[in-house]
C-alpha cells in the first residue's frame, strides 16, 4: 500500500519511530458514495486520515455540520470518548487511511504534542500555529526593502547656514541628522557632529558646511534592507544616505532598521505627533499597513495587533481632526469612533463609522464644513466611505446633544432591525478628540431610556439571528461543486459572538466597549460562565486571525476588493480548518445561550 503522508499536522511532529510505528499499523479503506463510516453512537475503532473524496459530518437533526477533504482527521475525539454524537457520510468516493485506536493511544502517550492537537483547549491548539512564524520572520529579514524601514524624507540646509541654525532645526523637527547643500555637493551633518562642534568650542555663529560630511555611503530605496545593513557593518557607520533615481532624499539609521524588524508603531507615533498636514498623515496611514503586515508575519496575533491598531488610529483620526477643526469646535464637541473601530478591534482600513456630538452655542454650518473636510480626508486615508452613510459628514450622525438624544428615544421606541443595528453600533463608541463628557451624558440617558426593559433588551439581542439562514447551510453549500468555498467569517462567527456579549453588556451597564473586556466584565460578574467565556475568547481570536490573513491576502484583495471578511476554506491549513470547526460549535453554543437569556422565542 502507499505509505502514510506525513507532511501535514500534527503528523509532521511525530519522531521517526513514532512514524514507524503508524506506518507498521495503518491501512488504507475505500468508502462509496452515501456509504456510512461513522454511525452517531456507534463504537469507533479507528482514526480517519482523507486521501481522496469528500466527507460529510451530519448532526442528529440532519444539519451538515463538517465537511472533510483531503488531510483531514476525523473523529479524533469520539475514539477516545467511544462514540461520536454525529453521522460520517461519504460525499464522494472517499478514500481514506484508517489508524487503529490502540496506535492512536500509544502515540499520543509518546508524544504529548501529538496529543494535544486532538484532545487540548483551543487556546492550546493555537500554539501549534506559531510553528512557521520563525521561517516567515527570517523571509521578512531577506526580502524587506529600504523603503520599508525608511521613516521620513530629510530636511535640508544650505551650508552656510549657521551650527546654531541647525541645532534649532533639529530640535524642531525632531531628527538626527540633516542633509546639507554646499557647492553642488551634498552631505550629511549629524547629532554626532554636534557633539564634536562643543568639544572643539566652535561659535555657534560658524556655517555648518565646516561640520558636514561629503563622503557618503547611499543605498537605493528599493535595495534590501539586509544590504543597507551590511554597508552599515562594513564602514562602521550608523545610517546610510536613501536615494531614489540617484537623488538623496533621507537618511536610513540602524534604530529604524531595528524598529522595522521589532514593534516600531512607537515610531509612527512619533510621525503622528510631528504631522501637521493631511497629506503627511497619508504617508503614515500607508505605513501603519505596512507595518501591520510585517508584524503578523512575525508571529504578533490578530487581538494583539488590534489594540496597537486602536492607540494608532486613535492618534491619526485625533490629529487630522486637530488638522481640520477649529478650536472652538473640537472644544464644544465630541468626535466618536463607532462599531469596531469603537471596540478597538479593527485591525486594517474599513469603512468609516463616526459621529459628532456637539454642545448649544456651536455655528452648525461651520461644523458641517469641518465634517465634510474630515470624511473626505479619512477616505484619503484609506478609509472608504461607510455604505449605510454612518459618517459625520451625515447629518444623521452630527447632532446636538438635545438632537442625538432624541434619535437614541426614537431608536429605542420604534425598535425596528434598523433602529436596532444603529443602537448597536452607538453602543460601541468611542471618544477620540474633544469633550469627553458629552459621550457619558448620553450614554447616562440611554441608560435611563431602558431601564430594565426586557422587552427592548430581547429586541437589541435578537439581531444575533440575523445570519441564522446563511449560517446552517454553509457546510452544506461547500459540498455543492459549483458552489465558492468561500466564507463570511464576520457573519458566520465574528458577528455572533460581539453582538452576544455587547447585548449583556448593555444589559449589565458596562462602560467597556471593547468584547474581551466586556466578556472578561460579564464572566466576572457570573452573567457569563468561566468556561464559555473562555472558549468565547479563543475562539474570537482565531476568528480574528483568519480574517486578519484573509484581508492581508493580495489574491483576496484583488478578489473581493476591501471586503476583509471573506476567508477561502480551500487555503486554510487542516489545523485552521480543525480549529475554526471548534470555534463555530462554540458560536453556536453562545447562541443558545443568548436566546435563552432573552427569551428571543417570544419575539
């Protein structure tokens, strides 16, 4: 017979007597279509490993709810617990290697990692996704190009400028070094000089060409990093002069190639603080995706990377506001950030979701002025333009405090699926420029609108419904040929579990908008039960890993344009296709659980 594939998970990490010992062990079995391999209640005796064909798994209400393809493993837990709650169905012909129990046993005894894939938590489960991360840093090293890591263009000096000219300059713009223009030559005058021109006792009053200097080492902006770095080593110096089509246009230093590879959103922090137009603040939006991209590629999770996301896009849309608004109005108001922008969960660039709040007394047409010049702006930014118009550059959503307070009664008394999606979204928000009070004014007046209504509460959560249809019959449309594998993991999973646990939160009264720290909150407060919260937690940062590399994927970019919420079954490795079956059960666990706490039956 064929010899047993070991190159995929978890066979990959068996030793080579353990790999003996499945191969001594293991047969190969055909099944026909419709033939049944795994009867629900039935013993099992043998671990299944697909070769060729396809699988079903069908639920005791005839619901599909697995499909298995080649290099999937079924049913790894029933073997242990003696039977599966589930029937195994053949699709299409399936061929299949069939490993009995007792190999499985003795394997998992040796090899505890082995184990752990099959019989673990979630969260353990996960670890095994890091295994590549250091293959995929080590081709980030190699392949990354100085305009990567390159930071900011350089400011020039004429060379008869004077050293304290110069000083000023730097001290203002915040930089190392500067480029100098002396008699058509260029160098390079650095903090270092600085420190030599004390030491000597120079006047401040001298020009700086006297410090400057001409020999200097350059790299193209599309060279590698890697060889930038090498130049560095072999003169001895700190940074190399960048050059595009020959012309000097910065300085690349050691510290940025070191941030690059490193977390170094504190750098683009630093760009944020110093920017003082739009068009600079579109620069550093590109570089905050770049950065982005390289991060996850070492290895940083999705839930991670969202809360740097949320310091960063607080900062940006805080500054282009800052940018764009007069002061009188950023005082009187209160810009919000809302959905998952507001829960600090949005990792790439998606539509703009904001609101503005503003205080009596404020000239409404000057307001509506700044808002237009803000959203166009955001969408310069990369932030396109919101489908429902949640923009404040809608009047809808740039109201007085009197004004917003009567659309949230009018949202609450008529709680029709769009009153309610609206709530839901405000229900998220965040403050990220002005008066920070006005948001806990309005936030204390919904409170008091609902007060305990469980009527308005179970209208709020029934909208985690919403995707019920498109939900049941996705592993049924996967075994169709000619259906897409592809999946809206936001509304298969994501969607499920943030609107859950933000309906109890609303519920509860809690100020966190961001779902961990509800979830954390409601466990706490035993409104939520540690172990699902758990799993709830797992299974949402799985869920956002997937979304987050299906969105950082250039073939689904040009597939689906900026629609980050589709993920391709077909390109997810058997571990992500194990652990997002596990993920969706727990979804669909939570979901009972809603309906149950809200009584949505009687809606």
């Amino acid at each position: 017979m064929d010899r047993f594939d070991f190159g995929f998970s978890p066979y990959e990490i068996l030793t080579s007597a353990e790999r003996s010992v499945l191969q001594s062990s293991v047969d190969m079995v055909f099944y026909d279509d419709e033939a049944v391999i795994i009867e629900a209640g039935q013993s099992i005796q043998f671990l299944y490993v697909v070769i060729k064909g396809l699988v079903r798994e069908v639920s005791l209400s005839n619901e599909v709810v697995g499909v298995y393809r080649a290099r999937d493993t079924f049913e790894a837990r029933a073997l242990i617990e003696g039977s599966s709650p589930n029937r195994f169905v053949v699709e299409e012909q399936a061929l299949l290697f069939a490993i009995p129990k007792d190999t499985v046993k003795e394997l998992v005894s040796a090899n505890p990692q082995f184990g752990a894939y099959f019989y673990t938590s979630v969260a353990d489960k996960l670890s095994n996704m890091a295994l590549t991360r250091r293959v995929q840093e080590v081709e980030s090293m190699i392949t990354a190009k100085v305009r990567d890591a390159f930071r900011h263009k350089a400011i020039w000096l004429d060379g008869a400028e004077s050293i304290l000219h110069a000083a000023k300059t730097m001290k203002q713009n915040k930089i190392k070094s500067i480029l100098v223009q002396h008699q058509n030559r260029v160098g390079l005058m650095t903090e270092s000089a600085m420190r030599d021109i004390v030491i000597a006792g120079v006047s401040s009053d001298d020009p700086i060409h006297a410090w400057t200097q001409f020999d200097l080492i350059s790299c193209d902006l599309d060279d590698y990093v890697f060889n930038a770095l090498l130049r560095m080593t072999k003169f001895k110096i700190q940074r190399v002069i960048v050059t595009e089509q020959g012309k000097p246009i910065g300085a690349l230093e050691q510290i940025d190639i070191l941030a690059y590879f490193s977390n170094h959103t504190h750098l683009i922090a630093q760009r944020l603080e110093r920017a003082t137009s739009i068009d600079e603040l579109v620069d550093i939006a590109e570089q905050m995706t770049r950065s982005i991209r390289i991060l996850r590629g070492n290895g940083m999770r999705a839930q991670q990377l969202a809360k740097l996301t949320e310091v960063l896009n607080t900062s940006l849309f805080e500054k282009a506001w800052s940018i764009i608004a007069p002061q009188e109005l950023i005082e009187k108001s209160c810009l919000l950030v809302m959905g998952s922008e507001g829960r600090g969960e949005q990792i790439l660039k998606t539509d703009q979701d904001n609101a503005l709040i503003i205080r009596d007394g404020v000239d409404l047409a000057l307001a509506e002025q700044a808002c237009v010049a803000f959203s166009d702006a955001l969408a310069r930014l990369g932030y396109p333009p919101c489908n429902g118009k949640i923009m404040v550059n809608n009047s809808e959503w740039r109201k007085t405090i009197a004004d917003f307070k009567q659309t949230i009664y009018q949202w609450c008394q008529a709680p029709e699926s769009d009153s309610m999606m609206k709530l839901a979204i405000f229900v998220d928000a965040k403050v990220v420029a002005g008066d920070a009070t006005i948001l806990t004014e309005v936030n204390d007046y919904l409170n008091h609108l609902l007060n305990d209504d469980a009527g308005r509460f179970g209208q709020f959560a029934r909208a985690i419904m919403l995707f019920d249809s498109v939900n049941q019959g996705f592993f049924s449309q996967l075994i169709k040929r000619e259906t897409t594998s592809h999946m809206d993991i936001k509304k298969m999973g994501v969607f499920p579990i943030v609107h859950g646990i933000r309906s109890l939160s609303l519920q509860a009264r809690l100020t966190e908008t961001n779902t961990f720290d509800r979830l954390s909150r409601l466990a706490h407060l035993g409104i939520v039960d540690q172990g699902l919260a758990q799993d709830l937690a797992e299974s949402l940062s799985l869920l956002m890993d997937l979304r987050l590399d299906a969105g950082l994927s250039d073939q689904l970019i040009q597939s689906f344009g900026s629609n980050h919420n589709q993920i391709d079954m077909q390109t997810l490795t058997t571990l992500e296709r194990d652990l997002l079956k596990v993920a969706l059960q727990v979804v669909k666990r939570f979901k009972l659980k809603i309906h149950q706490h809200f009584h949505l039956g009687t809606f």
